[in-house]
C-alpha cells in the first residue's frame, strides 16, 4: 500500500469511528430503551465497542504506513 493509499483509507476509517462513536453514545441517552428490550442494549453497546477497538487498530497500522 503506497503512502497516498494509506491517507485516503485512514479518511475513511476516521469517519467510520465518527459513525461508531454516536453510535456508541447513543446508547448513553437513550439508556431507557435499552432496557425496555429486555436489558439487551448492554450487548449491542459490547459489539459497537468492539468494532470501534477494530477501527482504531487498522487506524494506528494506518498511521504507521503513513508516517513510519
């Protein structure tokens, strides 16, 4: 992957930790719901972190091709 490849994907990746962040937060203001589904929000809360430590592990070997 040239240098230029690197700074487009990591763009992308940044706006798809933008997208999981609200969606992470999004669970906080509407704790309510959540447990109005029978307390299954805290799951759904578990894989949207998990796909957020996901993102930031291809962003920091992202970073590493674009400025190691």
């Amino acid at each position: 992957m040239t240098r230029n490849e690197a700074k487009l994907e990591l763009f992308k990746v940044n706006r798809m930790i933008e997208k999981k962040l609200n969606e992470f937060y999004a669970f906080d203001a509407d704790e309510s719901a959540n447990m109005a589904i029978g307390g299954q929000g805290w799951k759904d809360r578990d894989f949207v972190y998990a796909q957020l430590k996901a993102l930031w592990a291809k962003k920091s070997s992202l970073n590493e091709i674009i400025f190691g």
